[in-house]
C-alpha cells in the first residue's frame, strides 16, 4: 500500500463480490493530491462499487484502501470526516428550503456555525439568494449545486462525485463544470469522478483510469493518453482501443 504524503488515495487488491459475480477485482489504484480523477467504464463496470468502498458506504470483500491516509475499514470515521460525496441521485427533503435542507446536513457532520458556513459555502458556488426557496421547485441543476454545497460544507480533502452529469441539460453541464475547477483550483480539493461521458472527462479531468469488467485496464494523464493515441480521430475512438489493453 503507498503511503507518499503525495498519495491522498490508494487501493491494494480491492475486490468485491456478490455471491458468484465480481463488481470489482483486485483493484490497485493511486491517486495524487490535487487531481481531478475521471473514472470510466460503462454502466455495470464496477466504479459505483468502488467509490461506496472508498467512501466507507460498502465493506470490501478483499483487499486494501487508504483514503488520506487512513484505512477505509478500519478507520472509517477519519476518512469520513475528510471526504464529500454526491451519489448519481442526491436526496432531500423537497417541502424544506435550501437553508434547511444544508442546515440538517450541517448538523448531522457536526459543523459548527452553520448559518455562517452554508452562506460563504452558497457564495463561493455563486448559488446565493435560493436559502429560502424549497427544494421541491428546483431543476435538476439546482438540486445538484446543493448536493455538491452539501457535499463541500465542511471543506473535505477529497470530493466524491458518482455520474454528476447524469440528467443535466448542456447549461447545467457547464455549470458543473465551472464548478468542479473552481474547487480544485482554489480550494485545493482532489476530485474522484465517476462517469461515462467522455466529453466531460476531456473538459475537467488531469487523469483518467478505465474500468472494464470490474477490472482497471488502463491508467494515466490526459495529456498522455491523447499523445499516446494521437492516430485516432477522437476521445471516443481512444476509449474505444484501450478496450484492447490488459
């Protein structure tokens, strides 16, 4: 397992199993401080899977992972406290306000002076003035810039984002976008996206990994990937080859 101080995320064998299926087979996976990590697979592939194990949410059947240093079994709670997380389908209270849906969630993680948080958290996604309009009447954007507020409220090292785009109209996609740079830029914050769009992880991602199977079949830079397939014709068409490289 690496333990570089460079290192905020590594996986040694992680495997989960379902009875006789295998979501995810001895995973070895590492990831830098300040990345914005594009994982990719098709749906099935196992990269839910992986970030419920990374997030603590789902024990592994096998095999090891450190998150900020600390491992996601047995220390869990510190992981906790240093990570946020978007799931593909964020859940809130529609009949409650944005203020008092980050407010409960602000309570549950134990943040203190919440009010003082929610607001500097709103104003740095440029989202201020929706804290007393309630959920129920937000689009599916909206909704999603409060997951990611809520996600963000107690400043995490590592940002957890499963299918952020899923759903969202080309505004709302550039919205997210803007957003998942800003965090990295100016906050510092390593970002692990989950994904199947390949126009986003050209657009935000300084690295990519590809989940095939359950199984990594391939890992490195942006940059280096485009180099490395500079014959082919597009980002899709790249994907597409690294089926072929075990």
């Amino acid at each position: 397992m690496n333990r570089d101080s460079n290192v905020i995320i590594s996986t040694h064998l992680l495997t989960k199993k379902y009875k006789k299926s295998v979501a995810l087979d001895s995973l070895d996976l590492t990831i830098n401080k300040g990345e914005i990590f594009g994982f990719l697979g098709h749906n099935g592939a196992g990269k839910t899977t992986t970030v419920s194990m990374l997030t603590t949410l789902l024990l592994p059947t096998s095999g090891s992972a450190l998150v900020c240093g600390f491992d996601v079994v047995k220390d869990s709670f510190e992981v906790k406290k240093r990570i946020g997380y978007l799931p593909e389908n964020v859940k809130f209270y529609d009949n409650l306000t944005a203020y008092e849906n980050l407010a409960y969630l602000a309570q549950l993680s134990g943040i203190h002076n919440p009010k003082d948080k929610i607001n500097e958290t709103l104003n740095f996604l440029e989202f201020a003035g929706v804290e007393n309009k309630k959920l129920g009447e937000f689009s599916k954007g909206m909704r999603q810039r409060i997951g990611i507020a809520q996600a963000i409220l107690h400043d995490p090292q590592v940002l957890f984002l499963d299918e952020p785009t899923s759903g969202l109209d080309p505004m709302g996609i550039k919205k997210l976008r803007d957003i998942i740079l800003k965090l990295n830029q100016e906050k510092g914050m390593t970002i692990f996206i989950n994904t199947h769009l390949l126009s986003e992880v050209a657009k935000t991602c300084t690295t990519i990994g590809v989940l095939n199977h359950g199984k990594l079949i391939y890992k490195d830079s942006l940059k280096n990937i485009i180099q490395r397939f500079h014959n082919e014709d597009s980002l899709e068409d790249i994907y597409f080859s690294m089926d072929s490289i075990q």
